[in-house]
C-alpha cells in the first residue's frame, strides 16, 4: 500500500479488522440489521467490508480483484435501507470507530466518510 495513506497512518490491516470484527459482533445483537444479513454465518461479509475498507483507504487492492467495482448501491440494491436501517448501521460502527486506537482526527476523518456513505446508500423513504 501507499506509505502516505490513511490505512498505513492508522496501522494497517490490523486496525481495519478490529474495527470490522467489533462492528460485526454488534450487527448479530441488533434486531434491526441481523434479519437483512442473507447468510447464515456473517464471517463472508465481515471479509468483503474489511477488503472494501482495507482498499478505499489506500490499502491493498484485494476487495476489487475478489469482487470487482465495488458499485454499493447496486450491491444494497436487494435490502430496504431506510433511516431506521442506516440509522441501526451508523451504531454499531460507532461502537466499533469509538473504540479503535485512533487519534480524534483520524477517528473524525473516518467517521465523517461512513456517516457519508451511510446516507448515501440509502434506498427507502416510505
Ligand atoms: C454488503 C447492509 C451500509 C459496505 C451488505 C449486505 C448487507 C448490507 C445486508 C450484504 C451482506 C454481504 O456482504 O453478504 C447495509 C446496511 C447499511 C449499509 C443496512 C446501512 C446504511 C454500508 C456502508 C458501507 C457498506 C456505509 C461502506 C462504507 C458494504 C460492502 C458490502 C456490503 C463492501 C459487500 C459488497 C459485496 O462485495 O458484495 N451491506 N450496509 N455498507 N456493504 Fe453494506
């Protein structure tokens, strides 16, 4: 990976999978987003998030040679997102963002882009 990215900057793989375990363990309590999750064992998902987020922030490149062009909205396409959704999505990451080792900057940069993507893949209004 790029030496000057963010990923590098908090520490690589191993930060990422932290927060995306700590968020996972949260997502099989909520009643909310466990009944959305198609597959049984969340492990396949909790993978394809930490190579997506591994990747946007200058990591290795592996989510995209495993899956393609990420294309999100596509791929949420299937499930209703709506604000009680992303509102139970935004959640249980901030458990999991508030309790990484990051400085407040970085905690605020990375918030601030999943804050973001969240309203954005957003696909319900009713
Ligand atoms: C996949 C729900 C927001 C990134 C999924 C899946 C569900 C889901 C049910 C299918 C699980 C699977 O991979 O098999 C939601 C809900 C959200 C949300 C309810 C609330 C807004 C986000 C955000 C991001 C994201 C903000 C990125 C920052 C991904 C990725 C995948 C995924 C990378 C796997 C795509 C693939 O390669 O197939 N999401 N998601 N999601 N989600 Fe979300």
């Amino acid at each position: 990976g790029n030496p000057e990215s963010f990923y590098q900057a908090v520490g690589g793989e191993q930060t990422f999978r932290g927060i995306v375990s700590r968020f996972y363990a949260e997502v099989a309590k909520d009643e909310v987003l466990r009944p959305l999750y198609p597959e049984q064992d969340l492990g396949p998902a909790e993978e394809r998030l930490l190579l997506f987020l591994m990747q946007y922030w200058g990591g290795p490149h592996t989510y995209s040679e495993r899956r393609g062009h990420p294309r999100l909205r596509m791929r949420h396409a299937p499930f209703q997102i709506g604000p009680i959704e992303r509102d139970a999505w935004l959640r249980c990451m901030r458990v999991a963002v508030d309790e990484a080792p990051l400085t407040e900057e970085q905690r605020q940069q990375l918030w601030q882009y999943l804050e973001m993507a969240a309203h954005s893949l957003m696909n319900s209004w009713g």
